[in-house]
C-alpha cells in the first residue's frame, strides 16, 4: 500500500481516562447499537416486502446478511480510510451513507434495490463509524478501558429493545416506505456521533523546541494497512479462535424463537424469549467490563474472554436439551449472560494483543477474517435443520463451536506465553554475553603498539557497546515483567 501519515493518537499523549473521553464513550454506545441491532430491527419489515415484492423469505433474509457482510468484510477499507483521513471525517460521511440507503430503500421498486440500498450502501456507512468510534475508544480509554468497552458494547441490546419495537410502529402507522424514511433520518445520528470524535491534542512545546528544524521522525510516513499483525503470534491466535467462534455464536439467537414455536407456543409468547435474553445481555455487558477493569483479573483478561466463550458454548450444548418454556427461558437468560461477556471483552483483548498504534489496522483484518464466518454460520445451520428436522443439533454444533474456539485461544495463549518466556529469557543471556565479551574484548591491555594508539578509541567504542548491550537486558527485562500475561 501507499505511504500516508497514519491517523494515529500522537506521541507523547496520555489517554485521558475521562473528560471529552465520555462523549467519545457515549458516541460509540449509540453507533454499536446501530451496528449490531439495525440488521435484526429491519427484519421486522420482511412480511411487508414478501408480500409487496412476491419474493420469499430465503429472498428477504439476504438483505441482513448482505448488511452483516458489508459491517464485517470493509473492515480492511475502513482501517485505510481511517489511516489516511481520521476516524471523524470517516464517521460522518459513513453517517450521511447509511441514511441515505435507507432513504433510496423507501423508494424501491425491486427487491435487488433493498439489496443495493439497504445492504450495500446502508452496510457500509454503518461499518464506517463502527470500527472508527472502537478506535477512537481504544485512544481515549486506558486504565478504565475495560469499562469503557463494556459500557459501548450495551449499545447493542439497549438500541435492538429500542429499535425492533419502534420498526413495528413505524411499519403499523406508516408502512415499510415511511418507515424506511424515518429510519434513515434516525441514522444521521451518526454524523453528529462521528462530530463527537476530536482528535487528542498533542501538549504544547516548549518555545525552543517549536523553533527547532523538524527531524526526520516527523516525516516518517507509516503504511495505510499495517499487515506486520500477522507476525504477531498472539494476533494470528486470537484472530483464529475468533473466526471459529462466530460461527456459532449468532446461531442461538436466531433460531431460538423458531425453536419455541416448533414446541407449541404463540408468537408473542416465542418473540419474548429474545426481549429476555436482550434485557440480560444489556447488564451482563457493562459488568463484565468492570470486572476485567480490576487490578488482579486486567493481566488476565483473555483467560476471562476464554471462560466466557466456554460459558456460552456449553449454554448452548446444555440448552439443546431444553422441551419446555420454562427451560428456553433458562436457556435465554444464561445465553445472555455469557454473550454479554464476550460481546465486552472480544475487543478489549485485542486491544490489550496489539496496542493502540496497530489497532486501526487490525480489527479491520479480524473483522474480514470474521465476514466469511458469519456468512457461513447461520445458512449452515439452516442446512443441518433442513436436514434432521431437529434443533437440538442445531445449537449443538454452536456450542461446539464455540467451545472449539475457547481451548485454541486459551491453550494458543498459554503455550505462547511460555515459548516467549522462554525466549525473553534466552535474550537477556545473549544480551548479558554481550555484554561481558565486549568487557573482556576491550577491557585489556594491548601488546602491539598501533593497538596501543588505537585503544582509546576501542574503549571507548566497547563501552558503547557495552552500555547498549546492559540497556537491552534492561529492556528484556522489562518487557518480561511487564508483559506477563497481559498479551498473547
């Protein structure tokens, strides 16, 4: 890729921790419940474009998995545009795209319109304030990240109880046209979200320095997508276990309420099932982002996303046996429990894996990685429904999927962690070799005399090596004690 001044926060800035950083908060908790909770509100519309369009609902189903597709797979345009033009430009002209596909979507004449409207041109203005508002949170946020990424995640459940009620009125009062038309408008709020995302000053030089001719480091330009996190052993492990994951993890949701309906009960009575899981999930969020956010769990906290994914997958291993309401109920509420915590923490350890200078890049590339599993997850699941006529192996192969995820991200951590151990340890040898060969190579006496004239000049170029040799065991060091567990 082309070389552009990456947008990345400036050197020397502190995350603020608080102040203009809870308005940057407050944004990205409106522009994930966008994200995540306007493809299943839209479905609400999909009887109305059955009949309008003589289409079937395999047909109309595309049009949330062409939005999902488009959230997940320009992840990797996202991270460039951010890159080269700043996560707040980004935001507000992906806000004016996603109104304006559902403003062309009330006009449609076809169902490839809502395809291309919806889909297409609404998908991409939501993925462009997606990933941004989590970078912008990811600058802003330090020591109470955890929180701050819990407390954005909530944005999902809370927009989808707001949005899926509010799709029916709208559909009642006005019809799919009008609804579309209001849902738009509602979507410019992500311009004035994306407005809420100022850039992090730089503090103030002082006069000498402003006057000093700029140096070549201020120069230096950066590549737009940073593919160096693939060399990162801890990101190709998380992005592994991730991609595994979201094959089951969206397939209980789905198919839960259908469930209950194949077991004798009304509509209203199944549709319910999802309004509790979403209400669980809505407290399950913030408080797993307070609990990673404490001293002693923080170093570990993809131990804790691993224990969340095997909450969940076992969930849904258990909840496959489930023949009543009342057991669907349990079911919904333990769901949500567990989805809420690795909806906060799934971000929050990629964080912590690659660090704010490559985090632009790197959920773009996670979240291309995730797009061909979500497309997969739930039509497979289709298939094996479609096939036995048994939801039970439905939500089994979810849970073992998602379980599968949980042993390689937490034996992949754990086995990373002792391998770099095991190097940091073999470096600080080296290192400390180093240091004691230069001692003795110029430490002594020579015999011959153009050694003798040229012995200052190798002392004084053996204690600079030296010194080099004692700051990188220094640094080792440092990197052994405080990396810890803290990354992969």
């Amino acid at each position: 890729m082309g070389g552009a001044v990456v947008d990345d926060g400036p050197p020397g800035v502190k995350a603020p921790d608080g102040g203009w950083g809870w308005a940057v908060l407050a944004g990205c908790f409106v522009i994930t419940g966008f994200s995540y909770a306007f493809p299943k509100a839209v479905s609400v519309f999909f009887k109305e474009l059955i009949r309008e369009f003589d289409v079937g609902y395999s047909d109309t189903a595309w049009i949330s998995s062409i939005l999902l597709a488009m959230l997940y797979g320009t992840g990797p345009l996202c991270s460039v545009l951010v890159n080269r033009f700043g996560c707040r430009p980004v935001m507000m002209v992906g806000g004016l795209f996603a109104s304006l596909g559902m403003i062309l979507a009330s006009f449609a004449t076809s169902i490839m319109h809502i395809y291309l409207c919806i889909g297409v041109i609404t998908g991409l203005g939501l993925a462009l304030n997606f990933q941004p508002s989590l970078i912008m949170l990811n600058r802003y946020f330090s020591e109470k990240r955890p929180l701050a990424n819990g407390l954005a995640a909530a944005g999902s459940p809370v927009a989808l109880c707001c949005l899926s009620p509010l799709g029916q009125i709208l559909q009642y009062q006005y019809g799919w046209r009008g609804g579309f038309l209001i849902l738009g408008g509602i979507l410019l709020n992500c311009c004035a979200c994306g407005a809420l995302m100022r850039p992090l000053c730089p503090p103030k030089k002082p006069q000498y320095l402003e006057e000093s001719p700029p140096t070549a480091a201020v120069g230096e330009k950066k590549k737009l997508l940073d593919f160096s996190v693939f060399k990162d052993r801890g990101f190709l492990i998380y992005t592994l276990a991730a991609s595994i994951m979201v094959l089951g993890l969206f397939v209980p949701p789905v198919f839960v309420v259908s469930y209950a309906k194949t077991l004798g009960y009304e509509d209203t009575k199944s549709s319910l099932l999802l309004t509790i899981l979403g209400f669980v999930d809505m407290f399950a969020r913030p408080a797993s982002g307070l609990i990673a956010g404490m001293k002693w769990v923080r170093p570990r906290t993809v131990y804790l996303f691993s224990f969340a994914m095997v909450f969940n997958g076992c969930t849904d291993l258990i909840g496959s046996q489930a023949n009543s309401y009342g057991g669907l109920v349990v079911f919904c509420i333990f769901f949500g429990i567990s989805y809420g915590m690795v909806g906060a923490l799934q971000f929050e350890v990629l964080m912590s894996i690659v660090g704010t200078e490559k985090f632009s890049s790197a959920i773009g590339l996670v979240l291309l990685m995730e797009a061909f599993a979500v497309l997969v997850g739930p039509p497979g699941a289709g298939r094996l429904l479609d096939a036995t006529h048994q939801y039970m192996y439905v939500f089994l192969l979810a849970g073992c999927e998602v379980t599968l995820s949980a042993f390689v991200i937490a034996l992949g951590n754990f086995f990373c962690l002792r391998r770099k151990k095991k190097d940091l340890k073999a470096e600080v040898e080296m290192a400390v070799t180093a240091a004691e060969k230069e001692g003795l190579n110029f430490g002594g006496d020579g015999e011959e005399d153009h050694e003798r004239e040229e012995e200052p000049k190798e002392k004084n170029k053996g204690n600079v090596n030296a010194l080099k040799a004692t700051e990188e065991v220094m640094i080792v060091k440092e990197m052994g004690e405080n990396g810890g567990e803290d990354t992969l």
